[in-house]
C-alpha cells in the first residue's frame, strides 16, 4: 500500500484530517480512521464542536468505574469484561481506536489524574491494561496505552523535563509499558507531553524506536497527545506517526522533504503501520456489535461493587435495613455525587444513580427512613455552621449515620496537581462535629486520588473507599453497605499518613520546568518498607465482611532455561460465614549482591472467590523475567540468583508464610574498563585468570601496594582502585598498554 502513495500523501498521514480523523486514500485503499477519548468510557465530541478538551456536549456512554477503581479489584477477568463492553460502544459508533487505558505510575498522591491511573506497581499496572487492552481489542478496536512515557504530574506537563536515572526508568516508569504490550501487543501507543531527561517524549527517538520498536518490537502506531508535537521532522524520525490534531496545513515536513532532510522511508514506515491499523480495525460487517445499555449500566455496578475497598469496620458493616430503620444520610456527595474525573476522560453518561436515591429506595423497602442533610458545600467554601447543626440533628435521631465525603471535581483534574492530600476542610469540620453524636458512623469515600484519614478514622465505625466508581454510583454502594456484595478491593497503592512522608515529597513537582526523579526505584511500598515509615493503609490492604486462613505454603523452582522461577501454592480457607473474594499476594524480597534492591516486590498475585467454609488450593507462578532488575554497570536486565525470600500474604504488610529458598540465575558478567577497579579485574572469569597471570610472569605487585594488599585491613583500599589509577603507583608491572589489550581481547 505505501508504493501506492505518494510523498506529498504519506506527509499527509502523518498528521490528522482532523481533531480526531486521520487522512483517507481510497484509491490506494487507505481508509480515514476515528479516534475517541477513553479510557472509562467513549467520548465522542459533536462534529459540530470537536473540542479535545470536552468543552462540547460528548455523545451519551456508559460511564464505566475509571482505572482508580477497577485497580482496587486486582481482578484482570473483570478489567477485560468492562474493556470488551467499552470497545463494543466505540465500534457501534464507529470508532476505531480508544485512547486509553492510562498507566502512568502513581510517583505522587498529588498528581491531578491519578483517577486515569491503575496503580504505583508497574506488575499490577502493566497486567491490568493488558487486560483492558485484550478486552477493547477483542472487539475490533484499538487500544491507546497512555502516557508513554513518565508522565506523573499535571503541573507543567507541556514542558517539564522528567529527569530519571536509567535504571529507575526502566524498572519503574517504562516496565509497566512492556508488560502491557508484551501481554497484549496494543495497536497503538500514545506519546506524553512532557520531556524525559531533557528530550520531548513526541521526538524521542531512544524512546520510540531504539527501545518501543528496537527492544520490544512493537508494530503499531505511536501517536502523540494532542499538541505535543513541536517539531513534526524531528518527531517522524524519531518514531511518531500521527501527530494529533490534524494540522494538514503545516508544511514543516514538504519543506524538509524537498530540501532532503526528510528520511522517504521514515514516511514510508508511518503509511504501513497506519494501513495495519486500518486493517486490524476494520468492521466485521457480518457481526455487528450489539451494545445493551442496560447490560452495560449493572456491568459497572458489579465492577464498582467488586472494587470497593473495606478499610474500617468495626461490624457495624453490612448494615441491616429490618433492624437499623432510621438512617442519617448526610453529605452533599451524596446528593451530589462524584463518579467520575473532570478533563478529557469526563463521559456523559447515559444515566446516573446518586447515593440517596438508591439508599432511599432500598431503605423504603423495608419500611426504613432517611433524612438527609448537606453538611457542608462543594466549592470549597468555608464550614457552614447552619449545615452542620443540621447535620448533628440529623444524626441525634438515627440508628446510623452514613457519612458521604470525598473530593470535589475542582480538586483533582487534568491539568491541575493537588497540593494536600486531606480532605477539605468544611468536611473534616462536620467530621468533627459528628464525633459527639451517639448512632454508629459509616464513612463512605468518592475521591479519584488518595487521601489520608489518619486524624479522624478513630472517631467512626466503619470506611469504604469507593474511588469513583463510574455511572452506577448509588447502586454500587447501596449493595456494599447493605451487605448484598462483600468488598473484596484491595489498594493499588499506599495511603500515606502525612504528605511529607511520600518519597516524591521533596521533589515534586520540580522547579524551572525539570522535577527530578530523586527517590530513584524507591516508589510507594518499597519506599515505606525501605524506610520502615508507618502507613494509613499499605498496598494491597482490604478488609472483608469474612475472614480467609493461609497455610501449607509450597514453592517450586524451575532449572535456570525455564522462562519459569518458581511457583508457590497455597491453601487459603473462607474461615467467615459468608462468601467472599480474597487476593492473594506474592512478594520477593531478593538478597542478590549485583543490584541494591527493595525489602520486598509485588511478583504475583490471584483473586479467588471462597464459599463460607470453602478451602482452595491457590497457584501463583512467577517468570525467571519479573525477578530481573536493570543493572547499569552491565547495561541490561539482570537476574544473578541465588537465595530470595517468598512472602505470600493478603497485603503488603500481612503476610501469612513465608519460604526461603534458592534461585537459579546467571552470572552477572560486567563489561570491562580500565576504569574497573582492581577488584572487578581480578573477579572476571576470563580478564581475571589472564591478568594473574601476567602479573605472575612480571614478578608481581611489589612496594606499598603489596604491603596493603598483604594486609586484611587494608587491602580494600587497593581492591577499590580503578585500574587507571593504579597503573600510576610504582611497584605495579603493567602499563596502560597492558589493560586495554586485556580489554579488547576479551571484549
């Protein structure tokens, strides 16, 4: 198809026909291509008013819980079930490719779109969008995995530069990338706004050829976000091909091309993998897709539902509507309520259920009542003592009182970064003005970003973290509350005491546009645990409303050819009295010598549902590659072996066995320079026996070096010298001659 198009039509692909259509070709036979806003739900604008920035009324969709909330159910099954209902709406309206799911890591709790978000996990980020990505794919529509790469802050996202150590960048903020594409191979992958190490993302060419392609050999389209292109050569060389939106008019690339500077097979690389995506979404006219609205609207209350998170209960929850018959509903939240996140990923959804109306509905049923109170504002206003006193009298009449706080849209969006991580104050005001009442207090929780309870989780009786859940909102916390589904969500990540603990707290959001990457690999639970700092709540916690027993823990490893490093199983027991779904967690804590590495990592995990009584044998297996760490002293993903330690358990800070055993690994043979130390040189399985032996035919070390290397004390201050400079102590009988030609002989 490329041989079939001219250069001044290839050029033409490069860029939009549009705000959200791509040329078209048809006698070369090139269709034009639609692209929507995701990645919770489609957003197709009015082609009337094609604003990127949803100032225009979207087309109805189903509002599906976003990323915040489906990480909390570690349940891949369930991601890819709403990712399949998602990619039937966008092929009913003719889209082709979805951007999204998001999967940038949650560095801070402070950044604006952490809602868009899995997780702070690069495994449990990376396996989740894979699932999302299977599911919209298996419907015809291309996924757009999002923000590649290190886009981890809203404030000056156009230009900051993400300055990260290679390492750091390559087990944290890109790892979650390559398990995704590795998992799922998206169709298409969309470049961040931002810089990394000084380069935009849009024109980086390590970034998008030399390792996306070159390293992980990705086949499809890369497109940019939309603006973030600023040189459109230098961005088709490095590896775009669609730069978003449509800018046909621009003539930077027939200028380029014309005076030679343009590379011809640049361009034609950007026609093929623009005609595989064609290919790959094109309609299967013989199965038209059948979207049931209704079907989709209880598939978000399920996936909600599933993905709540217990973090308080002291039994007051479920609630028993025969013998709790007066409910204190307070809370503008509740009336008001906050499902989804603000910015281009904002859907109009096709209905809306708040938390009142469906607490009210329930509770009628069963001859309950609820009064309502406000108790506060959601613009930010000051506490105002008439709603809370109406709030308190609300509260002195009821048998409970359900208490609905969160964050307000204006606090959490694209474009913007939170500077707190409390709640607002005129809700933290009524919190304290509750504590005084005597009917048990449930707090139900609606916020896109973590927030902290440590001041104020003593003085009630349970919490749910709800997150956003999506369009199904009152439903889904009517059937948790009420009991008619146990929570069985778990944190995706840590919620901090204080935000002067999060390792990201000195350098965040950076300053004169750079923010350096200072905490290094040390993100979320591997900092806390590094640095043994006390958590509101730990990765991967949740309660339930039963109990789950481990035991007979059995680990396997596998020869050091297996793909496999072992697996673990264990046998987990529903102990409660009613079923409920349990993820289990496996960490590696490895004890390897090459790399420093955190105390412990997420290597597995499985969601399993249990009967009451219901015992299951639970298998998790764990790839030789995710025990890898990047070494930049070898220039490439290292795993030595030797002895690790298995914890499984039902957080990050709950493990229920632990196992000690040895893996198998491989040698880690570090390239040699005459900047190597002493050490290094004597420790190389093959420079190492050579040099030896030279030193040997010379008469070996003499003068002060032998006396310090004869001495056990001292002998390290030898050891650590890099050869460079030792040649230049009297008494070594080698030359600069000597190491480079040990060196290139065993290059």
């Amino acid at each position: 198809m490329p041989e079939r198009l001219t250069v001044a039509e290839q050029i033409l692909l490069t860029t939009g026909a549009d705000y959200w259509s791509t040329a078209s070709f048809p006698a070369a036979g090139l269709r034009s291509l639609r692209l929507a806003d995701g990645p919770h739900g489609l957003r197709i604008q009015d082609d009337e008013n094609p604003d990127h920035l949803g100032l225009g009324r979207s087309l109805p969709a189903t509002c599906f819980p976003p990323a915040v909330a489906l990480a909390s159910s570690w349940d891949p099954a369930l991601v890819r079930e709403v990712g399949q209902a998602l990619g039937r709406e966008a092929r009913s309206h003719g889209v082709d490719v979805v951007l999204g799911p998001g999967m940038n890591i949650k560095r801070s709790p402070l950044c604006g779109r952490n809602f868009e978000y899995f997780s702070e996990d690069p495994l449990l980020s990376g396996l989740l969008a894979a699932a999302m990505v299977d599911g919209l794919q298996s419907e015809g529509v291309a996924a757009c995995l999002k923000h590649f790469a290190a886009n981890n802050q809203e404030t000056d996202r156009q230009r900051v530069s993400a300055d990260i150590d290679q390492r750091t960048l390559r087990e944290i903020y890109l790892r979650n990338f390559q398990i995704a594409i590795g998992e799922a191979n998206p169709w298409s992958v969309m470049s961040a706004y931002n810089k990394i190490n000084g380069v935009y993302a849009s024109e980086n060419r390590w970034l998008l050829t030399d390792l996306l392609r070159g390293g992980w050999d990705y086949d499809g389209v890369v497109v940019s976000d939309w603006g973030a292109v600023h040189d459109p050569v230098e961005a088709v060389e490095a590896g775009t091909d669609l730069r978003m939106p449509g800018r046909p008019e621009d003539d930077r690339l027939r200028v380029a091309e014309a005076a030679g500077r343009l590379d011809h097979q640049a361009l034609a690389r950007v026609a093929q993998r623009l005609a595989l995506l064609a290919e790959r979404t094109t309609p299967d006219t013989r199965h038209a897709p059948v979207v049931d609205l209704d079907q989709h609207h209880q598939l978000t209350r399920r996936a909600a539902a599933e993905s709540a998170v217990l973090l308080v209960n002291d039994g007051t929850l479920p609630l028993n509507l025969q013998t709790t018959q007066r409910l204190a509903v307070v809370g503008e939240l509740a009336r008001t309520p906050r499902y989804q996140g603000a910015g281009s990923s904002a859907v109009n959804p096709t209905r809306v259920v708040s938390g009142l109306e469906a607490l009210t509905r329930r509770a009628e049923t069963f001859g309950a009542t609820v009064q309502f109170a406000p108790g506060y504002d959601l613009n930010a206003a000051p506490p105002d003592p008439e709603l809370i006193a109406a709030a308190r009298d609300a509260a002195s009449t009821a048998d409970v009182v359900v208490l609905f706080l969160g964050l307000p849209g204006q606090y959490e969006a694209e474009g913007r970064d939170r500077t707190s991580i409390d709640l607002p104050d005129n809700q933290i005001a009524l919190l304290q003005a509750l504590a005084g009442t005597d009917a048990p207090t449930v707090v139900v929780l609606s916020n896109g970003s973590a927030v902290t309870t440590a001041s104020w989780r003593q003085g009630v009786n349970a919490i749910v973290e709800f997150w956003l859940t999506g369009q199904a909102h009152g439903d889904t916390i009517a059937d948790v509350l009420l009991g008619d589904v146990n929570p069985s969500g778990k944190l995706s990540e840590t919620i901090p005491v204080r935000l002067s603990d999060t390792p990201s707290f000195l350098d965040f959001p950076g300053e004169h546009s750079h923010v350096r990457y200072s905490e290094g690999i040390y993100v979320g639970y591997r900092y806390y645990d590094a640095r043994s700092i006390g958590v509101d709540y730990p990765f991967g916690y949740g309660l339930s409303y039963t109990t789950f027993e481990y035991s007979d823990p059995v680990v396997t490893t596998f020869d050091v050819d297996d793909p496999l490093a072992f697996t673990a199983d264990i046998t987990v027991t529903n102990t409660g009295s009613v079923a409920g779904a349990e993820v289990v967690q496996l960490y590696v804590s490895d004890h390897a010598k090459t790399v420093t590495t955190p105390p412990q990592e997420l290597r597995g995990f499985t969601k399993i549902h249990l009967q009451p009584g219901q015992s299951e044998r639970v298998p998790i297996t764990v790839a030789r590659n995710d025990l890898e760490h990047f070494s930049i002293a070898a220039r490439s993903w290292v795993y030595e072996g030797g002895p690790v330690t298995v914890m499984i358990g039902s957080s990050s800070r709950d493990s229920r066995a632990t196992v000690d055993v040895e893996i198998p690994g491989r040698p880690v043979a570090l390239p040699l320079t005459v900047w190597s130390t002493f050490r290094e040189w004597r420790e190389h399985p093959t420079v190492g026996p050579q040099l030896e032996k030279l030193l040997a035919a010379r008469g070996g070390i003499r003068g002060r070096m032998a006396d310090l290397l004869s001495d056990e004390t001292g002998q390290d201050s030898v050891l650590d010298v890099p050869m460079q400079s030792l040649l230049e102590f009297p008494g070594v009988p080698l030359t600069a001659d000597d190491a480079q030609r040990l060196v290139t002989e065993t290059a």
